[in-house]
C-alpha cells in the first residue's frame, strides 16, 4: 500500500519538478529572482492528500470540509497565496496559522516574513446541496509584515574654503647727499643720530650722545621729517637742489578700492562687489600673476616733493610720520605693485551622517472565498465557480524608525481595496447556493445525498484535476498577494480541464531607486585671512643737518636762517662759527625700505548634500487574467495582467529617483508554464514493478517594463524520473534566456534528486551564469517527524533588498520538523559561509 501511495506522489509531481526544489515547503509567495535561473521557491513538488482519519472530529461540516482541504487545498485555498499555505488549512487542528521566516547572515536582513491568519471554526462552511451542489465558505482574518527592501541614507555637510593671495612689491633706496657740491671741499659735517627700537611690552632706554662743549646745539630745521614743516609737507621748503632723491624699484598700481575703509586684519569682510571689480571673481581661471590695475607711477629715480612725484599716495607714505592708521594704509594700498595669483585648489571637508532602514510592508484584511461546485447528473462532468473578496489595508513602513512610505503605501492600500470590486460581482448561482448552504447550516438540517450517476472515481479523478489546475494557476500568477478573485469553469472532465479567472491584487516588482540632491554650494563672505605688510616700515626717516651755504644762489631769496653749528676743518681744529646763510641738508637715516607682502583672502562656501538609495521590492495594485487548464498528461497555465505605480521614482528615503533606473508608471506581464507529462508502468502481473517519467517544460516570463532586476525568461527544461522498488531518481538538465531591454545572457542549468524509502534523500544542482554555482545536500530522516543533513555549496545567499547571489564557500547542517497534519512546522539551517556563521529558520504554527 505505501508503495502505491508513494507510485502516486511521484506522478502527481513530475510535472512541476523541472522548476522544483524538492526540499522548500509551498506557500512562499512568488519571488522573481535576480538571475532568473534560479528555481522560484514557490514551485515545489506537490504531495497527495493524506488519508483522513477514520473518526474525525468536530461536526459533519467542519469534517467535510478539512478533509476537503487535505485532499484538495488549492479548491479550498482560503488565503491570499501570502499568508500560508493551502495546504496548512486545517479547521479540525486549529483557527490560528502562524508562518515565520527568519535569517542570520552578514548582508542579510534578519526577519524576512511573519503573517498570521484566523478563521474561527464557526465561520467556515462546507454543504452539499440538493442537485449535485457543494458549496464551500471560508472567511477569517490576515495579516503579517513582510521584509521588503533597505534604505540607505546620507548627509553630506560639506564645509568649501578657497583661498587666494595678493602680493605686493615694492623697494625704495635714498641716494647719498653731496656735501662737496653744498659746502665745499675740506669741510665736514658731524652729524649723528641714534634709534632704538626694542620688541613690544620692552621700554627703550633713554639715549645720550657724546657731549660737545665746544659746540653750539643746532635746532632742527626744515629738513627733519620729524618735524612739522619737514615730512608733513613734503619738503617744500627745502631748496629744490637739497631735496632727497629716490630710486623706486617697482611700479604702483591702486588697491584702494578692495579694501576700501577695511583693516588689513584676518577676518575682515571683503567686499564681493569690490571683488568682481578687481576680476578676483571665485571659481573663475587668472593666469599665474595677474596685475590688479593700471599703473599709477613708473620705477624710477625721484625727488621726494609734490612736482617731482607722480604718485602722491606713495609720496605722502614715504614722507609724512604723522598718518593715522587708515590715512596710511589707503596711501600704502597704493605704493606697492600688486598682483594676484590663481586661486588655489578648494580644501574639502565632509562632515557625513549615514542612517540605514529596513522596510516591511504591514497589512490586515478580511478573506471571504465562496465556492460553488456543481456535479453532472449523468456525464461525468463538473461545473466550478468561485469568488474571493480579500479587501483590507496595507502600508510600507520603517517600524524601528516609525517612519511611513507615504508614496508606496498609496500602492499597497490601493491593490488591497481593488478587490472590493468582487464585492458587486457575485454571480446568482452562487449568492444562492451560498445563502441556501447557510440556512440549512443554521437549521441543522443534514447534507443532500448526491444523485448522479458519476462514480466516486470519477468525482475523485475531476476534484484533483481542478485542484491541479487551480496549483497551476496560482504557479504562473504575477500576483504576490490576491485581494479579489472571479474564477469559473469551462469545462471540468476527469481528463480535462479549463479554467478563466480575472484577480485583483499586488505584483511584486523589483526597485533599485537612487537619489541624489546636491544643490549648488552657498557662497559665504569673503574674508581676509592673513595680512603680511610692510607698513609699518614706512616712512623714510631724514634728519636735518644745517651746513653753511657757499653758495647762496641756491636758496630762495625769501629765504635766510642762521644757526650754530660745529665745523671741524681738514687740519683738525674744531671751533663753532655763528653763520649768517645757512642750508638745510636731509641727511637719510633710515635710507631704504623693502616690501615683499602678502595679503590672502579666504571664501568658505556651505554644502549640504543628500544621497539616498533603496533597492528592494515594491508592492503595485495589479489586475490579472488567467487561463489554465489541461488534457490527459497536457497542463498550462497562461497568465496576463497589467500593474500600475503611483509614485514609481520613489519608495523607503527616496523620494525622487534621479540617479537609478527610472521606472514607469504603467506595465504589462505575462507568464506561462506547459509541461506534458508521460508516464510509463512497468508491471509483473499485478504488482508494480517501477515507474518512469518524461516530462517537458516551458516556461515564460515577459513583462513591458524587463530591467537587469525585472528580466524576462524564456526556458525549456526535462525532468526524467525513475521510481523502483525502495528507491527513486531524477534529473532535470535545462537552459534559459534571460533578457531585457539592454542585454542579454543564457543560463545552463542540472539538476538531480534521489531518494530513497529508508528515508535518505540527496539533492543537487549545477548552474552556468555569469559564474557557475552548484550545491549538494542530503538529509536522514530520523523519525516520521524528524530528518537531518548537511549541505555544501560555492555561493552565499544575499538579501540586500532582493534575492541575489556571491561567489563564497559555505557549508553547514540542516534540520527538519515536519509531519503532514502536524501543527508545527519547522526548517532550520546553519553554517559557515566565508567565515561568518549563518542561519535560516524557517516555520509554521496551527492552533
């Protein structure tokens, strides 16, 4: 008997092997993988109903109606292909369904998926009605946080300081006097002077110079700048012949109006209008030195008075002592030759704060699925009709943070209120069949006996192919999540099947957004940010020495001074002389002045930039058509819809898309899956000796919109199958194209299972992409309950907001709990992978 039962499972599901991982359990929603070549987890073997116990409990409809669901869950499918799985519905165990999905690895969210479901045993009818009718209602409560995506957040503060410098140059020398020309030959003139100049905060010592007795104390005349009719008027009174001469080394040019009533001190505010007049405009190129103005004197040799000095600016610097600070730096401004250098290259400093999120989308609703099957009365036929209204509320959301996807919620709300469109849509048939069913329910009547003249065989052989073409439909669906559903029959025969369906509901579809917000830098003020001048070194200092005139035609004739002064004649005699015609000479000392300098300014501009990034799933309200159906060995299901995004450039922290994939507004999609399956009974007498199974399969994946994300597929694969007494193996080889707008690639792929009736069972895989990946795992079963293995691979699963893949070793130990009407459920799986422990745990709970 177990080895006719098992016989049954193999053929039932060689259909779906190609695409099937015989380890993964059923229920997870439909996941689109990166690389296409990977087997969707929702495609899995499927296990003949188990034979219900000979006492059930609870009432004849609760009874019917899990047995129902044992040998047929996708008839009875009270869900919403999210929340769990068909075949955990169960109302004799349990109202409450727990699944969870859990994951520790590095790159990896840990929590992936966690929904419940309610259907109180009450709530839930099964009936059969007079003429061949069975009418089935199931109705509950959902709802769960699925993982879909990271977010990635950045906030630059970007602090900008350009800096550039002005130099200015500038030497002044005075030529020595010529006493021989002034006072003749033979005679000298002692003059002596002394300066002291200490650092700051040090007082200088008084100074005493050698006593003369014999000499008469001269009083300075016009020739000291010292003195307020020397320096302050420029010598003017000095005659033309005895006024200083200079030799200027360098041109002037006037910075006058750059630092117009600003100190030469660091933090002074520079004016941006003074700046542009200059052509000192920031960011713009200058050659390597670029003069600031015209000039407004020549080098030269020069006297130091009004008509023999074009500059009077500089005239006044050299001469007068008695400037104030401002009065000097405006004439100084204007004494040097200045020029500017090329702005150096900006110093850069980024101040950056990161803040990383998850997303999940949260949702609740309310399922009610109705059912209507109709027997023939003669012919073995059957006529199926269902709906389901699954409306209810659904948002995107951050729960560490408390932070709601406004844009994305929109979305998810939006394909969880479409199937409120079902709700006006209930064909009479069924509202009657459904309203009849409930009052005998609730009149305690009992079930109508069915009157056709169809054998339990052939109701049996019908119930399996509409329960295999509904797991079909759901297969292929672009649906991750149903909020309304209109399925009928077109035919219903034991060798064949037709089905149409219109569903409402979310399409999942993969997002890499990125975004970028980088304004223009705010320009600060431009500021001084270091002065090195050399004024303070001016003026030229003279002291005026009176020496007899021997020739007095070179004083002005208005002129006449007297004044005693000491003359020492070439023998060596000193005596002092009282002079009647006397001239003054600027004796320089201080004779020259050097001004190497050096004026930087400096403009600190502000940025703050923005950088987000999300890459994950979006959940977009969808509506679907699907036909489906078979004939003998013959499947298919094709299924077409459309999707649409209300805020398709954003999702998580971007709120509009300007660096990734921009995404449209509106899609289409379609997908198919044919296989036809051929089976082979190999028997002595009686007695079923082995079992052979081909079975071809294509599948198709399109949608309008493929990116690298969001590919399409086509693939052709064969599953062989062979089952002998104790033991069984398959192999699947296949290959896929995988495209999109942009690019394309082809995927080679094999796959193996054996098994065996002692419980061992060893599965592997090899796939060529743009690496090859392969895997190798084997579990023993202990127990009815419990099996245990190991596994080994060349790559390690990555969630970083989808299902993807690296190159990496790992290797580890895998358990399993897991009975067929058990109300526990549990997978778990740990390892090394690249040197970092991983872990996965996988469960379901009814109570």
């Amino acid at each position: 008997m177990d080895w006719q039962r098992r016989t049954a499972v193999v053929v039932m599901a060689t259909a779906v092997l190609g695409w099937a991982n015989a380890t993964l359990g059923q229920g997870l929603a439909q996941r689109v993988p990166v690389d296409p070549g990977r087997i969707p987890e929702q495609i899995l073997r499927e296990t003949t109903p188990v034979t219900p116990p000979t006492e059930p409990e609870g009432n004849a409809s609760q009874r019917a109606l899990a047995n129902t669901a044992r040998r047929y869950p996708w008839i009875v499918n009270p869900g919403d292909r999210l929340t769990f799985s068909p075949s955990e519905f169960n109302p004799e165990q349990g109202e409450n369904y727990i699944n969870l999905d859990l994951r520790f690895a590095r790159q990896n969210p840990n929590f992936m998926k966690f929904t419940y479901g309610q259907f109180p045993g009450d709530a839930q009818l099964y009936w059969v009605l007079p003429g061949n009718r069975v009418v089935i209602e199931t109705q509950g409560w959902q709802g769960g946080i699925v993982h879909r995506g990271e977010g990635q957040g950045i906030t630059v503060q970007r602090r900008i300081e350009q800096r550039r410098a002005l130099t200015g140059v500038q030497t002044v020398t005075t030529l020595p006097e010529n006493f021989a020309e002034l006072a003749g030959e033979g005679l000298s003139v002692n003059a002596m002077a002394a300066r002291i100049e200490n650092p700051p905060g040090i007082p200088a010592p008084a100074i005493a110079l050698p006593a003369r007795p014999s000499a008469t104390p001269v009083t300075p005349a016009v020739g000291n700048t010292n003195s307020p009719t020397g320096g302050v008027v420029n010598f003017d009174q000095v005659a033309a012949t005895n006024v200083p001469q200079v030799l200027q080394g360098f041109p002037t040019n006037n910075l006058q109006g750059l630092f117009e009533g600003v100190p030469l001190q660091p933090g002074q505010r520079v004016s941006e209008a003074a700046l542009a007049a200059y052509g000192l405009t920031w960011g713009q190129p200058l050659p390597e030195i670029t003069p600031l103005s015209e000039f407004t004197s020549l080098p030269g040799v020069k006297i130091l008075q009004p008509e023999g000095f074009e500059n009077q600016d500089f005239l006044k610097l050299l001469t007068d002592p008695t400037l104030s600070s401002l009065t000097k730096q405006r004439h100084y401004l204007n004494s040097l030759f200045w020029s500017a250098f090329e702005a150096r290259a900006p110093e850069i400093t980024d101040d950056i704060a990161a803040v990383s999120s998850v997303w999940q989308r949260v949702y609740v609703s309310r399922p009610l699925n109705q059912t209507l099957l109709v027997y023939g009365a003669d012919a073995p036929t059957a006529e199926y009709t269902n709906r389901l209204v699954n409306i209810g509320l659904s948002a995107m959301v951050n729960l560490e943070a408390g932070q709601v996807d406004g844009s994305q919620s929109v979305n998810t709300l939006l394909g969880m209120l479409l199937g409120g469109v079902f709700l006006a849509v209930q064909p009479e048939p069924l509202r009657t069949g459904v309203q009849e069913a409930r009052s005998q329910q609730e009149t305690g009547a009992a079930f109508a006996p069915l009157t056709t003249q169809v054998s339990p065989d052939a109701r049996r052989a019908i119930n399996q192919r509409l329960n295999d073409s509904l797991f079909y439909s759901n297969l292929v669906s672009g649906l991750e999540q149903v909020s309304g559903r209109l399925a009928f029959s077109q035919s219903l025969a034991p060798n064949h099947s037709s089905l149409f369906q219109i569903r409402t509901g979310l399409h999942r579809r993969v997002l890499s957004l990125s975004q970028r917000d980088i304004p223009e830098p705010t320009p600060g003020p431009t500021e001084i940010a270091e002065a090195r001048t050399a004024i303070d070194k001016f003026p030229l200092t003279f002291l005026g020495a009176t020496v007899p005139a021997n020739f007095p035609e070179r004083l002005p004739e208005n002129q006449s001074e007297a004044a005693q002064v000491v003359v020492t004649t070439p023998d060596g005699r000193e005596f002092v002389q009282e002079m009647s015609s006397l001239t003054t000479v600027p004796v320089g000392i201080q004779r020259s002045i050097l001004a190497f300098d050096r004026i930087e300014l400096r403009r600190v501009d502000r940025q703050t930039a923005s950088l987000a990034d999300f890459r994950g799933y979006a959940s977009l309200p969808s509506l679907e058509a699907a036909w489906n159906g078979s004939s003998n060995g013959f499947q298919y299901g094709v299924n077409s819809g459309l999707w649409f995004n209300t805020a398709p450039q954003g999702a998580g922290p971007v709120t509009a898309n300007t660096q990734g994939m921009m995404e449209p507004g509106l899609g289409f999609f379609a997908n198919a899956l044919v296989n036809w399956q051929n089976v082979q009974v190999d028997r002595e007498g009686d007695r079923i000796t082995a079992v052979t199974t081909n079975v071809p399969i294509l599948r198709l994946v399109w949608n309008s919109a493929a990116t690298a994300d969001n590919n399409n597929l086509v693939s052709l694969a064969h599953t062989f199958r062979r089952q002998v007494q104790g033991w069984e193996w398959a192999l699947t080889p296949g290959a896929a194209l995988v495209f999109d707008a942009l690019a394309s690639r082809g995927i080679a792929f094999l796959q193996g299972n054996l098994a065996t009736l002692d419980g061992l069972e060893v599965n592997g895989s090899i796939e060529s992409d743009r690496e090859v990946f392969w895997r190798l795992e084997g579990t023993q079963r202990l127990s009815p309950e419990w099996a245990v293995g190991g596994y080994v691979q060349n790559f390690r699963d990555v969630v970083q907001g989808v299902d993807t893949r690296t190159v990496g070793s790992g290797y580890g130990l895998t358990v399993r709990y897991t009975l067929p009407q058990s109300r526990i459920g549990l997978e778990s799986q740990v390892g090394i992978a690249e040197d970092s422990v991983e872990a996965r745990f996988r469960g379901s709970l009814r109570f």
